[in-house]
C-alpha cells in the first residue's frame, strides 16, 4: 500500500512505511528492483492516524519518525522497526 514518506538511513538504504488498519511497517525499498521490497517489522506504538513522516538520520544507521497525531518523536532502527521516543515538543518548537 502506500506509504508515509521516504527517508535515507546514513548506509543509504531507503525507507517508506505502510498505511493500513494496523500500526504501520518500516518497509526497505530495493532501489535496484523495487518489487523485491521487504517489509523491515512492525513500529509498534507510533500512532499514524493522522499521518507520520520519517525523516533520515544522519550517521547512526536509523531514521526519525514523526507522529503527527501525538507530536512525538521517534529514532526507528532499520534493523528491526523498533521505535525508541525521543521528545515532545511543544509551543514553538512544535514541528507537527
């Protein structure tokens, strides 16, 4: 299905995320034959109800998640689609 956004980890791996009736996948596109795509695990706990965008991570392999529902912060690591929160902002540094 469609997904929510792209992001490059620091490898240069390339990452969208699925929509659907659960918590959405951590899905590694293979940019040589994207119909080879494989889908990285379940980001459990990141809500995506109204939409995340994931955003590259520079040097630690992973990549950033943002709920836009909950204003949280995600690190994803791409080996496992496991989620760790990183922050909530608020007032003006809000990005959401």
């Amino acid at each position: 299905p469609p997904g929510w956004g792209l992001a490059f980890d620091s490898l240069g791996n390339l990452y969208t995320s699925t929509q659907g009736a659960t918590d959405p996948e951590l899905v590694r596109i293979d940019l040589a034959n994207p119909s080879n795509s494989t889908v990285v695990g379940t980001m459990t706990g990141v809500d995506y109800t109204m939409g995340i965008d994931l955003a590259s991570d520079q040097g630690s392999g992973d990549i950033h998640v943002w709920s836009r529902n909950l204003s949280q912060l995600f690190r994803v690591d791409t080996a496992t689609a496991n989620p760790t929160f990183v922050s909530l902002p608020s007032g003006a540094t809000a990005i959401g």
